[in-house]
C-alpha cells in the first residue's frame, strides 16, 4: 500500500510516500522559521496561508523524487490534531480533496502519534513493547507503548512543556527564535558550576514534570547579574543540564517501573546533543536501549505521519471514502485506541 502523508499542523509543511513493502520511498519538508522569526513565535494566520502555497508543490516533489504519480496513491494520511485549526484545515482539505478524485481511502492521523512511532523507520527500530518520551515545544510526556494504538501514560508536565522552556528561557536571555537551538547553541560556550539551577519533581516519586518554576529561576538569575555574554552562556548551560538530567531520571524510573528495557525518544527536543549524551550513557549502564529518529524526523515531518497512517490503513485494510471531515486542535493520544 502506497500512501501520501501530509502534516500542517503548525509551521511546517511536511510530505512524504511511505510504501508498506518498500518502506520511507520520499519526502519534503518547508519550513516556516525564517517568516515566523521576525514576529519571536508562530503567527497562526501566515502559518495557515503558507501551508496552502506550499502543499501542492511539495506534493509533486515526492512524486517527482519517488518517480511515481498521482494514480499510484493507494491512500491519503494527514494530521487531523492536534495543532492550529487553520493549519491543520489546510492540510485535512487537501487530503480530502485529493481523495475523492483519485477514490482512494483517508485517515486522520494524530500528531502525536506520528512523533511516537517516528522512531521505527529507522534501519533497526524497536521492538514493542517500550516506553516512550515524547518532548517538544508543546508535549513532555511518558508514554509505555505496547503496540500501535495501545498507549498508557506514564508520566506528564504539569505545567511549560520542555520545548518551551528552552523558548521562555531564550526570550529571558534575548536570543533569537527559534528558542531551543538558541539556547543550546550558547550553552556550548558556557562554563560548569558557576551556577546551580534547581531540578523540579526530579525527586517527586512519580513521572511527572514541571518546567515553569525552572524558567522562573532563570529569569531570577538573569535579573541578578550582567547580562553579558558569558553570563548568558553560563545561565544556558546549567538550564541545558537542568532538563536534561530531569528527563534523563525521569526516562530511567519509567523503564524500571515498568520493567522494559527499550527506550524511544521523539519530538523537537530529541534532537538536543546533551539529552542524548546523557540518555545513552545513562541507558548503557543500566544495560538498556535508546532509540532515536534520525535527526530530520524529531521536528513535525511528513515522513511519521505517512508512516503512521499507512500502519493504520494496513490494519483497517481501508478506511473511509465519503470524504467528510474534521479535525481536532485539542486532541488527548489517550484517546486512541488499536486499530482493529
């Protein structure tokens, strides 16, 4: 089964061809940052005007790099939430559109989901079952993943997701957007131990996470000293190594919590050098596996959302073909459930 894989959900436009017997064959990626970097976040209005500009032609690219037409399409995958509405309508009407006229099946695909799953189109993906730490700009959760469409939470941020405490902390120390490589990229220079930034919850007994009291400390320590640039790095560096070694013991409880010894790793923050520096050395000791995406599918990407489609149309053998829709901004993964 061919299928198209479409993400809109917010400030990338992401395409790919994902065949279930020849695996990833193509895909694109356009990103917004360069539009959305002179306003400091996303606007939500050019995010949804974009997407349509870009859509059609990146299509015609993976069709073009797959060598492959629109007849050769078996079915259509497209985030359905959650995300901006505006956005996401962009994405689901092409989806729908292109649908109707080529007859084929579409489905919904939960953007989470895709970021869960990323991880097993690499060569050597992981074997169900595993616990999975999804960490973006909007999520840091545990998940334990049994199989597709079988998900337990383990573990949630009780208030900023870890992606946007790097974004709040680069608009304390005035950096540019986007926030998380901004602050990584100057944390490089900064020097340890001049300052101790607190953990929160890394001793709470549970799996959950709080990011918002962190930010807050960073703001008190900015406002206390110069704001030149080695203070900056040095601030950037203990806040680097402050949620990192957070998600790094939290990942470690919840696979001895629950027993597994594979770990994956998805969503924007993945994709940080020290997290992984610091999961891998903490998962070799305890003689267990990470598993990450390649470094272009941490960010939102076609790519997981044809795959993750195509698992699901595989299963249900087809989906719909009345082409009615909707899509779902606010969308709990819980609510999936395994495709029959």
């Amino acid at each position: 089964m061919l299928v198209l894989g479409i993400e809109s959900s917010c400030d990338e436009t992401g395409i790919a061809l994902y065949d279930t017997e020849q695996g990833l064959l193509a895909h694109a990626l356009h990103s917004q940052i360069e539009m959305h970097s002179e306003y400091g976040g996303v606007v939500p209005e050019l995010a949804s005007r974009d997407h349509i500009r870009r859509a059609l032609p990146l299509i015609q690219k993976v069709l073009n790099d797959a060598k492959l037409a629109l007849s050769d399409i078996d079915g259509i995958a497209y985030t359905q939430g959650p995300g901006l509405s505006g956005a996401l309508l962009v994405g689901t009407c092409i989806a729908e559109s292109l649908a109707f006229t080529l007859n084929v099946p579409t489905i919904g695909v939960h953007h989470l989901e895709g970021h869960l799953l990323a991880p097993l189109l690499e060569e050597n993906p992981p074997q169900f079952p595993f616990v999975a730490l999804l960490v973006s700009g909007g999520h840091t959760q545990l998940m334990k993943v049994t199989s597709i469409g079988e998900y337990e939470l383990l573990g949630d941020t009780l208030d900023d997701a870890a992606g946007e405490a790097f974004d709040k902390t680069a608009k304390l120390l005035g950096l540019d957007y986007p926030g998380g490589p901004a602050v990584s990229k100057l944390a490089t220079q900064g020097r340890k131990g001049r300052f101790k930034l607190p953990r929160p919850m890394i001793n709470s007994g549970d799996l959950n996470f709080s990011f918002s009291g962190l930010k807050t400390a960073v703001l008190t320590l900015a406002n206390q000293h110069d704001s030149d640039l080695q203070t900056k790095a040095d601030i950037a560096y203990e806040f680097q190594e402050a949620v990192t070694e957070i998600l790094t013991v939290k990942c470690m409880s919840a696979l001895r919590e629950t027993r597994l010894d594979n770990l994956i790793v998805s969503g924007g923050v993945g994709a940080n050098k020290r997290l992984r520096e610091q999961l891998n050395f903490a998962t070799k000791r305890k003689l267990c596996h990470v598993h990450y995406p390649r470094l272009e599918f941490c960010t939102d990407n076609g790519a997981m959302i044809a795959f993750a489609g195509a698992m699901r149309l595989k299963a249900l053998q087809g989906n719909k073909l009345n082409h009615s829709f909707t899509v779902r901004p606010r969308w709990d993964l819980a609510e999936l459930q395994k495709p029959q």
